[in-house]
C-alpha cells in the first residue's frame, strides 16, 4: 500500500510524490497538478479549515484547459443565458441571477467552501448553495464579471458546474416537496392549536367548572382549526383511496380516510347539531395529531424517493456541452441542446459525439462501448450512422446530424430506467396484498364491534373508532417499499443503476454468479502479451520501431504499443507516416519502409498465418518482408480478483461462460481459481447451461457486457449488465453498472441482505405491534389519540429503521474478507 | 373569564399569522434544503483567515 495519499482528494499516490501545496505552513502531498492549484486557491483565500470540517472527501479536481475556458464562454451569450438567468429588477440596474448546478458537493463543507469562496470575488452580490439539490443562486453585477469567469472560479476550487436544467420529472418532484411541506405546516400547527384547546376542554371536564358557553366555543375554534387540516392536509390520503376503490381494491389508505371521515363528521355532528355535547364524543385533537404524524412518516419517504432520484441524475452529464457546428462558411462553437436535425458538425479525435446522425467525410473509427458494450472501435463508413456519446478515436470527422441529443437512441435508452423505477417489486405487492386483507379484516371487526356495542354496551362510536385508527396497517405497508428505496437509492450511487425493482429481493437469493468474461471479469482493453521476432530479429528492436510508428496515434493498439514505452526520447524518427484506418501504419525510418498491421496489409504474402489463434496478431514487416509478430490480448481489470475472493468468502458458486476459445478462459480460470469454466459457448448454448443451472434449483446472478450475452441475461433470475446502456432497449437485464467496477456486484450483494434484515425487522415490529394492540382497542382501552400516536410511531419506526440503508457503508474489500455476512 | 374574550381571539389571529409567514417562507424556498444551513453556519466561527 503507498503510504502517501493526495491531502485533497484522499486518493492513495502511488509513485514518489511529484506535488506539494502548502496548507497551515505544512507541505502536504498532492496527486496531480489539479488537486495542488485547487488546494493552493483554497488555502490563499483563508478556507483551510474545509479541510477540517469535511465529512467526505472530495472528487480528483481536474486541470482546467483552454477548451474548457472556451466551453464556458458560451454561457456568456444572451440567448444561452435564457434558460437559466433571470434580470433582478428590484435595484440594481444590472444584477443578474443564475441558477447553477455543481457538481461534486459531497458535504456541507463544500456548500460553505463554495459559498465563501465565490462571495470574495468582485461583483458577485449573492451565492445560495442547497446541498439537497446541488443547485445554486448566483446573483452578480453584469458590469462587473461575466457568468463565465464565475464559473471558472467554480472550477478554480475543484467543483464542476453548468446551468440548471431541470427535467420534468424534476419539476413533479419538487412541486410535490413543497405541496407536502405546506400539507404538513398546516396540519403541525393546526394540531397545536386544537390540542391547545382540547386540553383546555379536558381539564375542564377534570375540574368540571367549565361553562358550557365556553367549551361550545373551544368546541367552534376546534372546528375551525380542523377543517382544513381535514380538507387540505388529509386531501393526499383521501385521493388514494378514492383512487383505490375506483379501482374495486381496498389499500391502507382507505381505512385511514374512513377514521378520518367517521371522526371528523361525528364530532362535527355533535358541536353543530347535537348542541349539549357529550364531551368524549369530539375528536378534533386525534384527527390532527394523525393526520400530522401520518404525514410526516410520508415525508420521510418522499424524501427518500426524492434522493434516489437525484442520485441517478449523473447519467446525463455523459454528453459534451459544446460542439463545432458548421455556419456561413466556418465551423463555430455552439451548445449542443442548439442542435437541430441537418445541422453539419465537426467532431475532434477523442471527442465525443454529440447527436445520433450521418457520416459524411472519410472512413473513421469509433469506439461505441458506451452503448452496445463491444470494446474494440467499430469502423464506419460514409453514410453510415453514428451514435451519440459514442466516441471518435482517430481522427476529425464530419457529420450531418439526424436527431438532437434529446431525442438520441441513448436518450431514449435512458428514459426507460425512470419508468423502470415506477415497477412496483413483486414481494411489496405481497405486502400491499396483507395490508389489504388485514384492512377488510379490520372494517369487519370495526362493524361487528360497533354493533354490538351500540346495542349491548355503550361508547360504540368510541370504540369503533379507536379500532380503525389503531389497526391502520400503515407500518406493515410501509416496511418493504421503503427499504427498498433506499436500497436502490445507495446502490444508484455506487455506479449500480436498477432497471427492475424485484432486483434488491432477488439478490437475496442469489446463490451462483455467472460471469461472461470479455469485457466483464477483463477490461476488454487490449494489452501487449507477446512478442514474436520472425528470423533473427531483436524483439526489443522490433518493440522499438513498432512503438515509433505507433507514437502519435490514439488508438487501441498504439495505446497498448506505448504503455511499453519507458523513455519517450528513446524512439525513431519516422518520416512519410501514414495511417490506414482498420488495417494499420506505413512509415520509414532509417530509408528502411515499414508497415504495422493486419497481416494482409502488412505483407503481400496472403498465406502467411497467425503462429496462434490466442488474442490479435499484428504484423510488422521491413521493406515487404516479415519481421515480427505481436499478440495482444485483453487485461484482467485490477479489481476482478478481490471480487472473486470476496464472492467465494460468502459462500457463492462462481462460473465462467464465455465464447472466447478453451486456452485463453482456462488461462484465466487458473488464475482466479475458478473450477467451474465454459468456453466457446454461443448464445444460445450459454442459454441453455444457465437453464439448466435454474433446473437444479439454483438461483442465477449473469454478469455479462452485452450483445452476445443478451438472451442469457434475460433468463437468468438477476441481470447485471457492465456499462451498456443500449442493453435497456431490449430490456434484458435488471440493472446495469454504469461505473464498470466489478465491486459494486459485491456491495450490491451485501446490501440486499443488509436489506432483507430490515425489511424482516419491519414487517415484524408492524406485525406484532398490530395483532397485539386490537384486542386492547376491542376492549376499549386505547383512546383515540392514544390509538393516533401509536401506529404513526410505529410507522416512523418502520421508516427511520428503512432509511439505515442509504448511507450504509461497505466492508472494504482490500481488506480481507472471511465474513459470513 | 372575560379576558378569554380577547386572547382567544388574539391567539386566533396569531395563527392565522403563523400559517400565512410559514406558507410564504416554504413558497420562497427557505424549507427546500433542510441539510446544509444547519451545518454552515458552525463553520465561520473556526474560520482562521490568514491574510
């Protein structure tokens, strides 16, 4: 383990350290030219103690380039300012306001360092920073700075910004947030006045020296207060369950509107109608205090809701902000939500790609790993289609843009895994099922109570009415859906996106995992493994010719040559270089003509044969004649091996399946000590092995990149896809992570049993805490608001134990594991 | 009892006050972030500016 570690982002620096920043008058190290100017900022403007107050470590900072700068320009232009800059009429002549997004707030620490910093700079009259949103309020003097340079001071300090765009499921949320917020002040405050007075009422019936006049006009101030607690607090419940009975089903909802409905109209009967009260017969107070204490356990889970929602957000921010768009004769910067379908565009090698749309300039490559998962770039030809975020990698292209990125097959990819989080799982049906027989139950008992009570004992309305408060099955149908939100919402932000919501029960169950291995146990990156001199040739030699005419190129293979190089000096000339896209390099050094490729580009001679079938070859001949071969082949990722550990020490079956050849896939079963492996199996094979594992009642987890392993994933009882966001168009897999990281399969795995516990913890407590107190309310020994607090605690309970998921911690997997749990 | 004939009344009005400033405030915003103001505010006091 280095025993450095980057004193601003935390980061473990692996070689000696290159950078210092001086902090308190200490030199600490630093990782990269960006964390160090990022720390010399903050601590030149006084804000040393972020460092102090900071519960979590914060995001490498990136170097800030003169791209960037340009990027941000953009947001100087008027009409880009539209969307999110509004004119503060009130004063100032020329104040501005910008609502921002950051990015990378971990912490209130980051809000105060933020905040602060910008408030120092000249011009800027106002920062508002919401942790909860991660939005900001940016109010400045036009005259004296521009948006962009604010920005950039955004950037200065290690934090990422753009303008704040919220979608329309945004906008639900939010109006939704405040509707309840106002639902809740209202029914808080209207409980203390009604409780005030109820207690005024109560002691005066302990004392009994109040006068009638006034306990009809505490009597008529309660009703008052009531009413619209009833009518605009209550009105949430009330529409679900009109909604369910619509419906023909009776959900938790109905009950609770029924003790609202009975009680409420009751004691209204008595104050208005029935003017000599019998004084145990006015509910107001339990109508209040329940409808408060209820709504505050719905808070909580909207909230919860609201949070998962946030954290997926990031998928988005895959896409550039600007791109060259071609206008009157050059090419101009322009954002790309400007886009619009016929829209030429240039896009630089390495950028990604804006819009789906044409290719219209020469034969290119592109790597669109992002959406179908298949690791080496694709080559394209002219009219052909490419796709948005997927990646240009050699050289400048030019394209006729066909849909805005709104619009993109990605998009459209994307949209699917916010109606998937509407999907209500399976096992939380169940519980919708218990809380429905459990309320018919209920209603039943509450008749026949009230029956007989009413014609054998007396207070029936009282005791009827405790029955169906106190029985409100509200903690039973709380105690799965609310675990699961949090779940979902802890494991989004690990890189774990899920598309199905069965999946947190399922994992559960998981007992065997299946890994694909190209792109999913390896990196599907390629990597040099051998070298082949043909003759008498100096494999180094050989190495170093390759490596020259590979040098300034910026694709798989020349990454893979220049990973060998140590000494950039210590190369070739090379003169009249000339790449052939898909095939390979032509250049000469030393008078000598070299090429570097496929064996049919690189030689004339066709019959020459690749000395394996192990990786891909590359040629590299001399003036036409053969002189090396070099394999490549792809990586193991650097964490595959702790997860494999870490799933055999919880007691998992572990198999490979692969359609690579035997050789390669027994060579790395090997080195994870991996017993069970398949190798050349097509799809459909790899079909039938998963069900047949299924037939011997195993419960399957499939790992897999993709395409080929599309039909499998969709058999098998949780699906976990790596990075392909394409995979959603054909539905096949449960979830997908987006973070390519192997580890979040174990932490997804922990966290569903954490998950389980809980929600068995939950349905217990409600469980018990319902059948034990209705023969109590039966009898008549829980008063109504008794009854009130009760099962609001109890669904509180249910809630805050349910919310422990959200941020529960991970064992760390370097660290080793043993653990049962 | 007769002073009851004006506090009931005032204390009336107070809430009806009460409401309409919370509704304002939850309106303009201030109830949106209920995470980070609890926590910033600590930190000026430990701020050491040093120059």
């Amino acid at each position: 383990m280095p025993s450095n570690h980057c004193y601003h982002c935390e980061l473990p620096i692996y070689s000696t350290v290159k950078w210092y920043a001086t902090i308190n008058g200490v030199a600490r190290p630093m990782c990269c030219l960006g964390c160090k100017s990022v720390a010399e900022i903050i601590a030149a403007g006084g804000f040393q103690t972020y460092y102090k107050n900071r519960t979590q470590a914060t995001d490498t900072a990136n170097e800030i380039t003169d791209q960037l700068i340009q990027e941000l320009r953009l947001y100087d232009r008027p009409d880009q300012q539209q969307s999110f800059v509004r004119k503060i009429t009130k004063n100032n002549n020329n104040q501005l306001e910008a609502n921002l997004l950051i990015q990378g707030i971990s912490c209130a620490a980051c809000v105060w360092l933020l905040e602060n910093h910008l408030k120092t700079i000249d011009g800027i009259a106002n920062v508002n920073i919401s942790l909860s949103s991660h939005k900001a309020q940016i109010v400045w003097n036009s005259e004296v700075i521009k948006l962009s340079d604010i920005m950039r001071q955004v950037y200065y300090i290690g934090y990422k910004c753009k303008p704040w765009d919220p979608d329309q499921q945004y906008n639900i949320q939010f109006h939704e947030q405040r509707n309840f917020t106002k639902r809740l002040a209202v029914a808080g405050i209207g409980a203390m006045q009604v409780m005030m007075f109820a207690i005024a009422i109560y002691a005066g019936d302990f004392s009994s020296d109040l006068s009638t006049k006034y306990l009809s006009i505490f009597n008529y101030i309660n009703v008052l207060f009531t009413t619209p607690v009833v009518f605009y607090s209550a009105s949430p419940f009330f529409a679900s369950a009109a909604r369910a009975i619509k419906n023909s089903t009776i959900n938790m909802d109905v009950s609770i509107s029924l003790a609202i409905i009975f009680a409420y109209s009751s004691s209204l009967w008595t104050v208005l109608i029935n003017h000599s009260p019998p004084r145990v017969d006015v509910y107001f107070d339990s109508i209040c205090m329940f409808v408060f204490f209820l709504l505050s356990g719905r808070f909580l889970e909207l909230k919860a809701r609201y949070f998962m929602y946030r954290s997926s957000e990031t998928l988005t921010d895959l896409l550039p902000k600007s791109c060259m768009k071609w206008h009157n004769g050059k090419f101009i910067q322009v954002a790309i939500t400007d886009l619009q379908p016929n829209d030429l565009i240039r896009i630089a090698p390495g950028e990604i790609i804006p819009a789906d749309g044409i290719l219209i300039s020469a034969t290119c490559s592109v790597n669109e790993a992002i959406i179908s998962g298949e690791s080496l770039p694709v080559t394209k030809h002219i009219n052909d289609k490419l796709l948005c975020a997927s990646i240009n990698t050699e050289q400048t292209i030019q394209m006729r843009v066909t849909k805005k990125s709104s619009n993109s097959e990605i998009a459209k990819a994307l949209q699917l895994v916010n109606s998937a989080e509407q999907v209500k799982p399976k096992i939380a049906n169940l519980a919708t099922t218990i809380a429905k027989w459990f309320t018919s139950a209920v209603l039943l008992i509450a008749t026949t109570v009230f029956l007989y009570r009413y014609f054998y004992a007396d207070n029936a309305l009282y005791i009827m009415l405790s029955v169906l408060v106190v029985t409100c099955p509200c903690a039973l149908s709380l105690a799965i859906p609310v675990a699961i939100t949090a779940t979902t919402g802890n494991l989004n932000r690990l890189g774990l996106l899920i598309t199905k919501s069965h999946v947190v029960e399922s994992l559960n169950l998981v007992d065997t995992i299946v890994f694909d291995k190209t792109g999913t146990l390896t990196t599907g990156n390629l990597k040099l493994t051998n070298i082949q001199p043909i003759a008498n040739t100096n494999a180094d030699y050989c190495l170093k010719l390759a490596v020259s005419l590979e040098e300034c190129y910026d694709h798989q293979i020349a990454r893979a040559f220049k990973q060998q190089l140590n000494n950039s000096n210590d190369i070739f000339t090379v003169t009249a270089r000339k790449n052939f896209v898909g095939n390979g390099i032509a250049g000469t050094i030393n008078n000598n003509y070299y090429r570097l490729g496929t064996v049919n580009f690189a030689s004339s001679n066709s019959k020459l044969e690749h000395p394996t079938t192990d990786g891909q070859w590359v040629l590299l001949t001399e003036n036409n004649i053969p002189i090396c071969w070099f394999n490549f082949a792809d990586s193991l990722r650097p964490e595959t091996k702790n997860v494999i550990k870490a799933l055999k020490g919880i007691n998992k079956q572990i198999i490979i399946l692969s359609g690579d050849h035997l050789n390669p896939v027994t060579k790395l079963a090997k080195e994870l000590g991996i017993n069970h492996f398949y190798a050349q199996k097509n799809p459909e094979q790899k079909l039938e092995i998963v069900k047949k594992l299924q037939q011997n009642k195993r419960k399957v987890l499939m790992v897999g990149d993709g395409i080929n392993d599309v039909p499998v994933l969709s058999v098998a009882d949780v699906s976990l896809a790596m990075g392909c966001v394409a995979n959603l168009n054909t539905s096949s897999a449960d979830a997908i992570l987006i973070k390519n990281n192997l580890v979040a399969v174990v932490h997804a795995l922990y966290l569903a049993k954490k998950n389980h516990t809980i929600t068995f913890e939950n349905l217990l407590w409600a469980g018990c805490y319902n059948i034990c107190v209705l023969p109590l309310a039966i009898m008549g020994m829980i008063a109504p608001w008794m009854a009130a607090i009760g099962m609001t605690l109890s669904s509180l309970l249910v809630i805050t134990n349910s919310l422990r998921l959200i941020n529960k911690k991970f064992p760390n997997l370097s660290d080793k594991q043993h653990g049962k749990s | 009892m007769e002073s009851l004939d004006i506090l009931i009344p005032i204390a009336m009005i107070i809430v009806v006050i009460a409401i309409t400033i919370l509704l304002w405030a939850i309106n303009n915003g201030q109830f949106d972030d209920l995470e980070s103001p609890s926590e910033t505010i600590l930190f000026d006091d430990t701020k050491d500016k040093q120059d």
